[in-house]
C-alpha cells in the first residue's frame, strides 16, 4: 500500500466512524450499562391490554396519573387546608411549635421562608449551582469527554476542546463575562446533536445555568451573585423541569440502556418512590416494570417541576435520589451529577418560586368568593385531571408505536 493510499485508508475509516449511526457509539455512558438478560420488548410495544398498553405499564401509568391528580388538588386547596390546620391544631400548639409548623407549611408550599438559616442556604446553594458547571468541565476535560464523561472526543479535536472547557470553567469559576459562558453552554449543547438527539436531551438539564448565565450583568467578576431573581427562577424551574420530563420518556423509549444499568448496579432498584408506582405489578417482569416506574417518576417531578406545582417537594426528592446515585450506588463516576443536585438544591432554597397555575386559581378564588363552590369545586377537580391524563396517556400511547430496532 503506497503512502497516499495509506492516509486514505486513515481518512476513511475516520469519516465511517465519524459519520455512523448514532446506536453505534452515541450515549456512551459512564457506567456500565450492558444488559445482562434481554428484556421483554413487548412490554413497551402495542399488544393486549387497554389502548394495545401492557396491563402492568398501564397500571403504572394510572398511579402516576392519579398522584398527578391528588397533587394538583391539593396545590389548588393549599390555602384553606393550612388555614383549617392552623386554626384546629396549631393554636393550640406552644408558641415554638408554632414556628416550626408555619415555617414547615411555608417550605412545601412554596412560599417565601423567612428564617435567617434558609436565607444562609439559599445563598450557598446558588454559589455552589453558578460555579458547579466549572468543576464538571474541568473534570470532562480531564476524562478526554465533552460536558459529561457520557460524551467522548473524538481524538482528532479532543485538545483544542479540552482547551475550550477549561477556559470556560475558569471564567464561571470566576464569575466572568457570565453571558459569554451561558452562549458557549447552549452552543455546546448544539453541538451534541452530532452525537444524536437522544445525547442533546440527556444534557438539557445543563441548559438550566445557562438561562441564569445569559441574562447575568457581563461585569459579573465585581458582583457577589448570591441570590436569582424571580424570572430567572421561573426559567431555570421551566429548564429543569422539561429536561427531566423529556427524560423519563427516553427512558421508556431507550429501555435498554436504562435496564443495562439496573443490571449492573442492582442497588438503584432500590428506591422507594419506584417501588410505589410499580406495586401491584407483575413479579414477573421486575426489570420492565423498574424501567417503566423510573421513568414515569421521572415525568411526574419533571412535569410538577416545570408547572411550579409544589417545587421544593420534587427536587428535594430529586435531589434525594441524584445524591443516592452519587454517593451509593455508581461513586465518583456519577460526580459529575452534582451539577444537577446543585441546580435542584437552588430550586429547592428559593424564596422567588412561581406557578403556571396562577391564572386557573384566579379563576377558583373568583368563583369562590361570588359563592360558586359547584363550579369552584368542578373546575379545580376538571382542570386537574384533563391536564394529569394529557400529561402520561398521549404520549404513553406514542411510545408503544415506535420502533428501537436501531438503538
């Protein structure tokens, strides 16, 4: 073989692997992820059972349906259920007790708490979720991976971007040119499309700091920013929240990936919440039905997160089970995730919380005060379920027709 044809050869197989299809090397994990038995694909797909949905996937599905519901009525009942506890059974509580319980009610209803070691934490919270990105970039660089480990260089590039996210981890490190940073995260979340779409919507929660970053001051370096203002706050939930929805049904879809985990990490089955939504389902089919109930846990909080319905609640569970992962089940290959415990934890101390609920209660509270209660009572209960059952059932559906022979 002459030289010319030598390099060809190089050039070639190069661009074959450049240019192959994403099932070959996309979503690389950190983690091993080998499935160690096949699953039963029919569980996912159209077969017997209501609307062609496994009677076990539909069971789950109903659970996450109804916790759905329960939630949203309770959010749009918060306000009286706290003024009936407080005037049956607080008032008759010492004035300590008082306190704790008014400040409990204020956490986990999203409310501003006003206590001075809360403001102490969100603080440090918002410190830590600004400057977090920095840490997972410097460690991407170092791993020879682009934002994640999940995504390896090529090593024909791997040096000058090894150099780009070190530049960049030193300027949020340093709280420089703030809006520069958050242009260069949504390009490189761009750019992960090369790896497929499934890669881009694994990374979407890295979009959350991004919305802070851009609309940050650019003399950033002189501010101690310590705290996010209110619609910052909403755009970082609404990020949150639609990439751990988007999640969870990539979970249903990539099955596999999520099972191989499972099959070699056992402890991750292991959590109480996904434990909950699969009671009553079939022990025969234990690793499908996890998969199902982690990720319809997944668009449960995602969706609750996104609308403000009882924000603090969801990623303080999130935020649970993020540093479960991190410090139990999979160790220092999951530290990259303190990412998002940090964006959670922001989330979670935040005293600028909204609702995208806030016109439908404007709505009940005028039909309350012009003594209306049947139609207060019927457009909390209506509004409730409509939205619980577009939120799973739709796409549920959806998910039963496509094909993952490629995957």
């Amino acid at each position: 073989m002459t030289r010319s044809a030598g390099r060809r050869a190089r050039l070639h197989a190069a661009l074959a692997l450049l240019l192959a299809p994403s099932s070959a090397s996309a979503h690389e994990r950190f983690i091993k992820h080998r499935l160690k038995v096949p699953l039963h694909d029919e569980f996912f797909l159209q077969g017997p059972g209501p609307m062609g949905i496994h009677p076990d996937l539909m069971r789950i599905a109903t659970t996450v349906f109804v916790i759905l519901v329960a939630f949203m009525l309770l959010w749009y009942l918060r306000q009286p259920l706290e003024e009936i506890v407080q005037r049956r059974i607080v008032r008759q509580l010492g004035a300590p007790a008082q306190r704790i319980v008014h400040q409990l009610a204020t956490f986990l209803t999203d409310k501003p708490v006003r206590a001075k070691w809360f403001q102490v934490l969100r603080e440090w919270c918002v410190i830590l979720f600004l400057r977090s990105p920095g840490l997972v970039l410097m460690y991407s660089a170092t791993n020879d991976s682009l934002v994640m480990p999940s995504y390896p260089l090529d090593p024909a590039s791997s040096e000058i971007f090894k150099f780009i996210q070190v530049g960049l981890a030193i300027l949020i490190l340093t709280q420089t040119a703030l809006p520069l940073c958050g242009a260069m995260i949504f390009g490189t979340w761009i750019y992960l499309f090369r790896w497929g779409w499934m890669v881009a919507v694994d990374a979407m929660p890295v979009l959350t700091v991004a919305v802070v970053y851009v609309t940050s001051p650019w003399q950033s370096h002189k501010l101690a920013i310590t705290d996010i203002n209110e619609k910052q706050m909403r755009w970082v939930r609404i990020t949150l929240g639609i990439g751990f929805f988007a999640l969870g049904w990539l979970k249903l879809y990539n099955h596999d990936l999520t099972a191989g985990v499972a099959d070699n990490f056992p402890s991750v089955m292991n959590d109480p919440m996904v434990t909950l939504l699969k009671a009553g389902t079939s022990p025969d089919l234990p690793r499908e039905t996890w998969v199902a109930a982690f990720g319809m846990a997944e668009v449960m909080c995602g969706f609750l997160v996104t609308v403000g319905v009882f924000s603090r609640v969801w990623t303080l569970i999130m935020t649970f089970v993020f540093t479960k992962l991190m410090l139990v089940d999979f160790g220092w290959h999951e530290i990259p995730h303190i990412y998002p415990i940090a964006a959670m934890l922001a989330v979670t101390t935040s005293n600028k919380l909204t609702s995208e609920f806030d016109r439908i209660e404007r709505l009940e509270e005028r039909l309350g005060r012009s003594g209306k209660s049947f139609r207060q009572a019927l457009t909390i209960l209506g509004a409730s379920v409509v939205v619980a059952f577009l939120v799973v059932f739709p796409m549920l559906y959806a998910t039963t027709f496509l094909d993952r022979s490629r995957l």
